[in-house]
C-alpha cells in the first residue's frame, strides 16, 4: 500500500493536538507535530514561549521541513499524519505544487470566540493573524483550486459532540478506511509531541479521549471580542463547507 500523506490544516487551541492523538493511536500511521513552527518563529519576529529552543530544534528555513514531510516512513506505515498550523505559512510560495499534490488535505476549525477563550490563558497577546483563519482560507483555495473540488472541512464541536460520526466521514473523504483505536488512547506525553508540549499541551496530555463540548461563556474583554470579530467571516466561509 502507498503512504498517505494527511496535512491537517488548523488554528491554535482547535483541539488540533488531541486530533493527533487520534490518529497516532491507529497501529498504521505516524504524526509529525506542528514542523513548520521553527520556521514560522525564525521568520516572524513572535516572541512565543520557547522560542529559540523550539527554533534549535526544527531550523529556520521551510525547504527542509518539506524535505521531512515528503520522506519515506517504514514499511508497515499507511499514514503520514501531519498536524499544521496554517499561520506558520508564512511564506505562502512554499503552497504550491510541492505542497499540495502530495498530499491530502483537510482543515479544522473552532469558533473564534471560543478559540480565543482558550489562547489567552496561554499566551495574551493574541492576534487575528496568530489565529490563522485568513491563512487558512488561503491554503483552503489554494487545495480548492487544485482539486477542483472542496477540501474535507471539520469543525472541533462535530468531533468533541459525534466523535465516531465525524471521523468517519473525515475518513471517508480523505480516502482511508476508519479505526475505532481513532476514538480513545493513554494519557501522557508522546515522543512525537513538539518539545513546546510542556507549556501547551497540559490538558491534552491527561485526555483519553474526545470529551462533549461544554460552552464557555466567560465575557471577552474589548480587545478580544474585536479579534474575534475579525476572525468571524473566514471562519463562516469554511463553516460552510465542512462534512
């Protein structure tokens, strides 16, 4: 059987990292986490947690990181599962052929409001742009253009709500055959894990599995209604094309 590669394409605080989780507990596929954050962080000028060991770890330059993606895996892999954040594309030349033909893509979304609930407990000098949902639109014409066709869009409260249901048909559309071992695994750290695990992920690590949406009505404060507000249209756009 010939690898898939699956490019996920998402925003931060997406249930992105528990995505992954689910797909690396499929005995036939391996994850790469968020590789192009080196890159992104080398190039940006963000000041995020962990900076300059993230970028040690992963280099500064995006030529390489496609090289790592486009690589051979062992024999017994099927799936090449790749989490991405779309803002870290910051060099949107690097989306082309390349980049999209070998590849299955497929983009995950939250609503604004309640992605920056999340982010700013992390990190509270939030942007729209940091959110990612304008760069995701931009990958998502891009893949749109090239299939001729839209690309499988998920929205986190499908997966957290329906988890079997939604995976499934994300499956389905991406062209490989569903596992149950999709819908629960161990808690703890993955080696797979990016090294910026410890300061992002303490939530996801004591997850077993997909928990029901529960929503946050905690007020947003002047500057962060205006980001998400910003955020809204992007994220209607590819709302309506999801499963």
């Amino acid at each position: 059987m010939s690898l898939t590669r699956i490019a996920m394409w998402s925003g931060p605080r997406n249930i992105s990292t528990a995505m992954m989780r689910a797909w690396e507990n499929r005995a036939d596929t391996v994850v790469i986490d968020e590789p192009f954050y080196g890159p992104f962080l080398a190039h940006s000028g963000e000041n995020h947690p962990m900076k300059e060991a993230v970028i040690k770890h992963q280099g500064r330059e995006y030529a390489p990181v496609l090289d790592t993606l486009l690589a051979s895996q062992a024999d017994a892999v099927d799936i090449f599962y790749q989490k991405h954040m779309a803002h870290h594309m910051l060099d949107m030349t690097f989306v082309n052929d390349y980049l999209i033909k070998p590849f299955r893509h497929a983009f995950l979304i939250r609503d604004p409001k309640d992605v920056v609930r999340s982010y700013v407990r992390k990190y509270p000098n939030i942007t729209a742009e940091a959110l990612g949902y304008g760069r995701q639109v931009k990958i998502f014409n891009k893949v749109q253009q090239y299939l001729n066709q839209n690309p499988p869009v998920i929205e986190s409260v499908d997966v957290l709500n329906r988890p079997k249901d939604t995976l499934e048909k994300l499956c389905i559309a991406l062209g490989v055959p569903f596992d149950d071992a999709m819908l629960s695994w161990p808690t703890g750290y993955r080696d797979s894990d990016g090294i910026w695990a410890s300061h992002w992920y303490n939530r996801v690590i004591e997850s077993t599995g997909f928990k029901p949406y529960r929503k946050k009505d905690t007020p947003l404060t002047k500057r962060e209604a205006e980001v998400a507000a910003a955020c809204q249209a992007d994220y209607e756009f590819l709302k309506e094309c999801k499963l």
